[in-house]
C-alpha cells in the first residue's frame, strides 16, 4: 500500500487542541530583534483499539524556537508548543492495519500542518511577534518511514 492509497481510505474525523503554551524570554526585548524561527512537527501514530470501522490517532506536537539572527549569543527569545491530537476513520476500502497507517502517516501531515502552523502564528501575534512569519506547507518531499524523526523547518 502507498500513502496516497492510504490518505484516500482516510477522513480526519476530529482535530483537537490538547496543550497550547507560548514565552517570552524574559530581559530580552524580542519585538525589535531580527531572529530566526525554528520549527519542528511531530506525528506519533496510534490505532484506536475496538473500532470499527478502523480508526486511528495522531498526536501532534508542534514546536517554534526563536533565536537571535545576530551576534554570538544563541539564546532562546521566545519559545512555543502546540499539541493536538487528530483522528481519522477508515471510510473504504480493505481494513487498514495499525502497521499500515504507522508506515504512511507522515503522508497527513501535510493535511494537519496549516492548521496548527497558522495557530502557532496567532499565538506569537498574541505575544507581539507580528513581526515573525511561519511557513504554511511543508517541504514538497518528505519521509514516510515510521521511525522518522521530527519534521524540521528553518
């Protein structure tokens, strides 16, 4: 089975937030610094046992790291996490297998990562960031294998 199989026998039945949280480093004046934001996007696979039809988690988590262009100091200024938790149900199709879905998911992050990208974006705007922007899609390639790290964005 591929991904794009798989992606098409799925529907995202719920996308929920689970934990939000968001900082400034404190004594430094963030808002005027030109810095860079590190992002990295996370996926744990899961099968949800005793559904029927099948049905699978994800829990996402979503990090920025933001840190100074200039200078020597590589110091946090700001910091954020987002994690959520979707679930998606089979609709057709031969019963998919928790291993099936473990080996494809990364092929939904693109379908979940605008979503939690652009709550990421709101929550620095809310702490006076207006100034940072965040990518809004993911790199057009990336790894299906189920033992992949995070998805990292500079």
């Amino acid at each position: 089975m591929t991904a794009e199989e798989l992606f098409r026998l799925l529907t995202l039945e719920s996308l929920s937030l689970t934990g939000l949280q968001a900082q400034l480093q404190q004594g430094v004046e963030v808002r005027n610094v030109e810095c860079n934001a590190h992002v990295e996007f996370q996926l744990t696979p899961t099968a949800v046992e005793g559904s029927t039809p099948p049905q699978f988690a994800l829990q996402i988590r979503l990090t920025c790291v933001g840190t100074p262009v200039r200078g020597t100091q590589r110091s946090k200024l700001f910091d954020l996490e987002i994690r959520a938790l979707a679930l998606y149900r089979q609709i057709g199709g031969e019963l998919l297998t928790p291993t099936d879905f473990a080996s494809h998911h990364a092929i939904c992050a693109r379908q979940l990562f605008p979503t939690l990208s652009g709550r990421a974006q709101m929550l620095l705007s809310d702490l006076g960031l207006q100034n940072i922007r965040l990518p809004l899609d993911l790199p057009r390639e990336l790894s299906a294998s189920a033992d992949q790290g995070p998805v990292v964005l500079n």
